[in-house]
C-alpha cells in the first residue's frame, strides 16, 4: 500500500513513457522544444513494465494511466500495454494523448488491452489551433477521436485547456460538439507546468469563468461528492442528462485532500506531485540489481512524504523546474 501521513492511498499510477512531444503547445513547452533526455536515461519497456509489475502486485495500485510526453511517440508502446494489461490483478488502463496518431493506432491499442483514452483538444477552430499548438495538425486530432471512439476506448474523454485571447470564448461550441459526438468533455484550469515560467494566476480563465459560460447555454446539475470520489474533475449533468461536463480546478479549488495518484517519470523518478520539487530515483535502484522488495520500501518511503497540497494559492509557491512533459499530465 502506498500511503501517506495524510491517511491518503494512492491507488492511481501515472506513467511518462516520454518527454517528447509533436506539438509545441504554448501553455507547456517553448517553440523550439526543450532539452529532450538522452536515450539510456530513459526507462526500457522491460524497466517499465517491471517497476508498473512492482506498484499493481506490491503495493495496490489499481489504475494505470500513460502519459507523456506524448505517449504514442514511444515506439513499444503497444507491447507496454499489452504486458500491463496481462498482469494478475489486472489494472484499469487508460493514455492522454494529443490525439496526432491515434487514427492509426487506436485499433491496436485496443485489442492490446487499454481499456479508455484522454485526448487533449483546447479548440474547434484550425486557426486557432495552429496558433497554440504551432503545429497544423487539428485535423488529425479530430480524426483521431473518431477512430478511439470506433475501436471502443470509451468514454472518450477530451480535455480542454481555455486562454484569454484565444479560446476563452469556445466552452459553450466545445460542449455542444462533445455531446453530438458522444464525448466527455473536461475543462481544466490552466496550470504553472510551462518550461518558460510564463503563467500568470491573474490571467487565468477559472473554473467560474468555465461555468458562467456554459450555462448561457445548458442548464447543469451538480453530479454530487459521492459520484466523484477522489477524481480531479466536478462534473455536471448536462440538460438532465445523459451527458456530462467536468471541470478540473486544480488552481481555484484545488483536490489535494483526495489525491490518490503517484507518478513515475520517464526516467524512472517517483514524483508524489506534479508540482513536488523532489523526486526519488527508482531507476538507479533497478539498474544496481535491487529486488522489488527494495524497490517497494523506496516508493513507500517517497509516498510517506507527500506533502498536505501542491500550494498554488501559497504566494512563496515555487514552480517545478521539469515542465509538464517531463512528468506526464
């Protein structure tokens, strides 16, 4: 089990298969990209696979998540998650993605044993896609929602990222589009996760903003606590239902008092927090011959530590030095 002095239990693994990424989105990266990480400092699929064998049979985690990066850069990924999905007891397995590769992917994904995908889409305008993205891939990432939808990586969950000047107006058309599509759509505050220290708390759409917006359109019901359990995201029920929207207010109602994630880097360093400036390195570990009860008594320890929030509304907050594609999302 991997519990903190908090009483919290993480039973969430998110895994960064990658810190590359095709697209060069201006809320994470600038547009040159970044210093990637050199080859043998990257985890092998063995060493991924062992240490995922490590957290689901050893100490309880019950849900895998694959980020990146974008994770369908990593050329076995395929074979990854075939080999997470055929472990006893079987976790839940999900990828965020940008979407760009999912048309010719999805299928095998599937049929490896993902269970659901995340695609990240912040607008319906190519223009203005382009202008966040700097890349002309919009099409692309729509095509690669249908083919997820199609293989049934379902429910398909978008999440949408909202920037003053650019997008900020598009929740209502986002949310119509989401429910012809039979999509679930996520709204989330824009985080301090970008490699150029350019965020600005004041800048910032909010989740009130989000709301305000949509219901100019849609009447929202709250879905309740009890449906949300320790998830990220608020959800509502759309115009009675069946659909539903979420909202992740990581920064104005931060959910640090339910987290139950823990996050494994693709260099192998367990981060209890996307915004922790500490990290214990399990990779050093793994290729010194350490048996998996050594490596387990280091991911308790690292987990033990985990701090009461991520602190954005502390103003002596210090953001993380390694962006959002270091870490996984």
């Amino acid at each position: 089990m991997l519990i903190d002095t908090y009483g919290r239990v993480a039973t969430d693994l998110r895994v960064s298969l990658t810190d590359r990424c095709n697209l060069r989105c201006t809320y994470c990266m600038p547009e040159e990209g970044l210093q990637w990480l050199a080859k043998p400092d990257l985890l092998t699929d063995d060493e991924i696979v062992r240490l995922i064998g490590i957290a689901v049979t050893a100490l309880g985690i019950t849900e895998v998540r694959f980020t990146g990066g974008e994770p369908l850069l990593r050329p076995g990924l395929v074979g990854i998650v075939e080999r997470v999905a055929a472990l006893d007891p079987r976790p839940r397995t999900s990828l965020t993605t940008n979407g760009i590769g999912l048309k010719r992917t999805a299928a095998a994904l599937k049929a490896a044993g993902l269970d659901r995908v995340n695609v990240s889409l912040d607008t319906l305008r190519p223009d203005v896609f382009k202008a966040l993205t700097r890349r002309d891939r919009h099409k692309d990432v729509l095509e690669g929602l249908s083919a997820a939808r199609e293989a049934g990586l379902t429910p398909v969950k978008v999440n949408t990222v909202l920037m003053p000047g650019l997008n900020a107006d598009e929740a209502p058309d986002l949310l119509a589009w989401a429910v012809e599509h039979d999509y679930e759509l996520r709204f989330i505050e824009q985080m301090p996760l970008d490699a150029q220290h350019g965020w600005k708390r004041e800048g910032m759409v909010t989740a009130g903003d989000i709301l305000a917006s949509l219901r100019t359109r849609f009447e929202l019901t709250p879905e309740g606590a009890e449906e949300r359990g320790s998830a990220p995201a608020e959800r509502w029920i759309v115009d009675g239902g069946p659909h539903r929207v979420g909202v992740i207010a990581s920064v104005t109602r931060p959910f640090c008092a339910a987290c139950d994630r823990t996050r494994l880097t693709a260099d192998g360093q367990i981060r209890t927090c996307l915004f922790a400036t500490e990290e214990t390195d399990l990779r050093a570990a793994l290729r010194s011959g350490a048996p998996e009860e050594e490596i387990a008594r280091l991911w308790r320890l690292a987990m033990w530590g985990k701090k009461a929030g991520a602190g954005l509304d502390d103003p002596s907050f210090v953001q993380p030095d390694r962006p959002m594609s270091a870490i996984g999302g």
